[in-house]
C-alpha cells in the first residue's frame, strides 16, 4: 500500500558570525550608513512630493540619480538601493493598512545599521571546513562566516530548496548576516499532546494552567536584584558605566562633538545590555522548545504590550499617580518580551504540528478559575489569589488561577487568532464556564463558517474604503464595526 506525503514550502532565517578584516568592516559601515541615508532622502522625496506624483518608478528615478551624483551614496550596490526602496514602500504599506505606524526619519545613533542582499545567487557560498563557510558580498569581496547549521548550497541547492537571499546586520559582536532560507519539507503530524493555558507575568515569567510553570532558574529576581540577566559583578560594572558615562554626558557642552571616551562608556555599556538579551534569548528558545514538543494546543492572552508599558506621568493639569512604581513596572515588562516569547512559541508549534491560540485578556487575573465568578477583593495580592465567594473560597497562585482561566476561555470557544491562520468565529451558543470546565469542549470548527466570515469582513472592508481610505484616517465611525469582526489570514 503506498502512503502520500504531502509537502509544504518553510521560509526561515538562520544568523551567522562574520569574521571582517579592518578594511571590510570600514566598508560595511559605509554601506550601512549609505542604506541609512537612502532611507531618509527617499523619506523626505515622498513626504514632500504630492500624493499624484508618488509613484515606484518616480522612486526608483530618483534614487538612480542621488547615487549617480552624490559620491559616497554609490558604494552601496544597486540591489541593495532598490532593497530600501521595497523597505520603505512595505513600511508605508503596512502603516495604510492598520499593521504599523507610518515609517519616520532614521537617526544615525538610534538605528540598527544594516545591509540587504535581495539576490541569493549573488552570495556563492562554499564551505571551507567544519567551523567556516565563505560568502560574496557585493563590494566587499569574500568574507569567512561561522558554520553552525547546514545550508541548501552546492549540490544541496535545487528549486525547492535554496537561500533567496540575506541581511547584513551589526551589534554589540560585530557584523552578522542573516540568510533568507526556503526548503521543501513533509507536513507535520497533527500534535495529539493536551491543552494548556498559559499566562505571562513578571514574577512568573511563564504560569501554566497544569501548575509546570516555567522559572528563570538561574537568573531569580529579588528586591535587592532585579531580574536583568547579569551577574551581580557584571550589574555592579553596568552601574559603574552608566554613573560614568552620566558624569562625562553633563560635563559636556551642548553641540559638542562625543569624545572617545564617552564612545567606548557607550559601547561597553551596550555590550553587557546585549550579553543580558542573548542570555534571555536563550533560555526563551530553550523553553518554548519543551512547550512545543509537550503540548499540542497552547492558549495565551492577546495582550496589547504597547499600551500596557505606557507612562503614567500624566500632563501637567493632570498629573499622574504613583509614577515611579510605574516606571518600575513598564521596564519590568518590557525586560520580559513576551510579544517575542509567543513569536517564536508560534512558529515552534507550527512545525511540530500543534497550534496556538489567543483569548481575550480582560477579567482573567480577576475571575475565580474554580467558579468562575469575579467577585471584589478576590486578588488579596500580587501571588495570591482567594475567592470572595461565599459558595467557593478557592485559593492558589494568582497566576496559575490566570492561566486556567485562559484555558477555560478557549475550551469555551473564545479564541480569537488561532496560529494556522485560520478565522474562529463565536459561537452562537453560550455555554456556562463550570460546564465548559467539567467537560472538554473542542475547539470550533472554522471551515463551518467561513462563508459568513468572508461576507462580514468584505462588507466591512468596503465600508472602510468608502470613509476612511481618502484621509488615511485609521479610527472614524467605521472603526468600531471594523474592529469587531473576525479576520481571515490566507
């Protein structure tokens, strides 16, 4: 009996070391700032021009010209130069269609400096030996890279797989590059692990409704050292730093130029900031790793991370409350990432064949996970939680009581962007939370709806179009209708 396999295409992106002579890092960084400055020039091109006059070919007219008589601007190669110009038209792209903020001006000292290949075959990449590879880079020459994965190049490089392309990138470490990979592989097996319900906090990193939370082990915050992914040597120099570099920063007159001095303060302090984000990154691949190959449905709040680091300073007519415990919050959350945390979780389950979900977040750190009634005065404080209901009295950790409730409000067909893509409608009969928590309901069936989802969303789309598209406006009277109805991903 033969068996099919069905395939699908997987795009991925796999970071590399780059190992620069003095020479080719200076030619790298004029690259990058040549990239930096075509940025702000188109910038200022588009903002400028009226709105009839803005075209892709208007740009690309206008770019061929600035390298053609500006010096410096030509030593970025020419791909490269239409590489920023499919960026920037992208940026402006997702700001019309609610994705992003619209796309600004680049500071030299407040933007990752970058370089973009757009072309694959332009890379010839060959590998040395076991440890090294060697890459092309256009007007750099041949340049070592660290081998730490194997590549679809040589005789491994067909239609199906291959690398489509790269990114130049600099950090604390140096230069980097990131290659565009495509592959053909088998479609996962659907995951048949359970449900778990998962809630992201501060003093646990990761509260799962089956009480396996996830700790950061070795890095433990306390009071006296908040979690910064450092040592209490390395916090000790990090201070150090920042004391120095504030000293040097007020002694210096405004419009001077920086020192070298202050220079290598600001670096040193930004390579132990960047030592604390790879180790956080490491143990968030490490963790979403375990829940990928353990579970086959996780469920997490769709939580607005931008609007909950806001400052509460207030105006001055208005001034805000308690400002500085504000402050402490918005950093602690920001320090945890987890918007990046469900980014990688997402993909990690996608290629094991399970799938994640979003519920709505309002009520789940309030609302008893036992009886499911939200009841004042329940939360008695930040790690506990005991039920003011008279019926009930059930106590535990408040994140843990979080993270059922997360699970309850899926199981009760609540969930809002499943991972695949797919829409999931409400459904149009209610169930009662205790029932949904004594029996396992199943997730909803999208396909059943997909034609009432489809016309919803259309009629929507077009209301939008007709009020909002002539201004850009992205909240009218159509924001509301708008807002609420179900998306479809292809």
């Amino acid at each position: 009996m033969s068996t099919e396999c069905a395939w699908e295409k997987r795009q991925f992106g796999h970071r590399a070391r780059l190992a620069l002579t003095p020479a080719q890092v200076q030619l790298m960084d004029d690259q990058a700032h040549a990239a930096r400055t075509m940025w702000n020039c188109l910038h200022d091109w588009w903002t400028m021009l009226p709105k009839e006059r803005r075209s892709l070919a208007a740009a690309d007219v206008a770019i061929r010209q600035a390298r053609r008589e500006v010096d410096w601007l030509g030593v970025l190669p020419a791909q490269a130069a239409q590489a920023v110009l499919k960026t920037y038209f992208q940026a402006w792209r997702n700001c019309w269609e609610g994705r992003a903020d619209a796309p600004n001006f680049k500071a030299r000292f407040r933007s990752v400096m970058s370089v973009d290949v757009p072309q694959g075959r332009d890379l010839n990449i060959t590998r040395v030996h076991r440890r090294w590879g060697m890459v092309t880079i256009p007007k750099v020459g041949r340049v070592r890279f660290r081998w730490t994965k194997d590549l679809p190049v040589g005789k491994r490089a067909n239609a199906d797989n291959r690398i489509t392309g790269a990114r130049l990138v600099k950090d604390s470490l140096g230069w980097h590059i990131a290659f565009r990979v495509q592959t053909r592989e088998s479609k996962p097996v659907p995951h048949t692990g359970p449900e778990v319900g998962i809630d992201a906090g501060v003093t646990v990193p990761l509260a799962l409704s089956d009480g396996n939370h996830q700790m950061h082990e070795r890095w433990k915050s306390t009071k006296e050292k908040p979690n910064t992914w450092l040592t209490e040597k390395e916090q000790a120099k990090l201070l150090c730093l920042e004391q120095r570099a504030a000293q040097r920063k007020q002694h210096r007159k405004p419009g001077e130029r920086t020192s070298n001095r202050l220079r290598t303060t600001y670096d040193q302090i930004a390579g132990l900031r960047a030592r604390a984000k790879r180790r956080h990154l490491d143990w968030q691949h490490q963790t979403t790793t375990g829940l990928a190959w353990q579970y086959g449905t996780v469920v997490v709040e769709a939580l607005q991370v931008t609007n909950m680091v806001r400052s509460a300073r207030g105006t001055v007519d208005e001034p805000g409350k308690n400002v500085a415990q504000k402050r402490g919050l918005n950093r602690s959350i920001s320090q945890e990432a987890w918007g990046r945390t469900v980014d990688i979780l997402t993909y990690k389950l996608a290629q094991r064949g399970a799938t994640l979900h979003k519920v709505p977040a309002p009520g789940t750190s309030q609302r008893c996970s036992e009886c499911g009634l939200t009841t004042p005065g329940s939360r008695e404080s930040q790690a506990l939680f005991v039920c003011r209901n008279t019926g009930c009295g059930w106590s535990g950790n408040a994140d843990h009581n979080a993270a059922r409730n997360i699970l309850h409000l899926y199981r009760m067909g609540h969930a809002l962007i499943p991972a695949a893509g797919r829409a999931v409608v409400r459904r149009a009969k209610r169930v009662k939370p205790t029932a949904a928590r004594q029996v396992g309901i199943s997730r909803p069936q999208p396909e059943e709806h997909f034609n009432e989802v489809m016309r919803h969303r259309s009629a929507s789309a077009r209301r939008w179009r007709r009020c909002c598209w002539p201004t850009r406006r992205r909240s009218c009277c159509c924001s509301t209708s708008r807002a609420t109805t179900w998306t479809w991903r292809a």
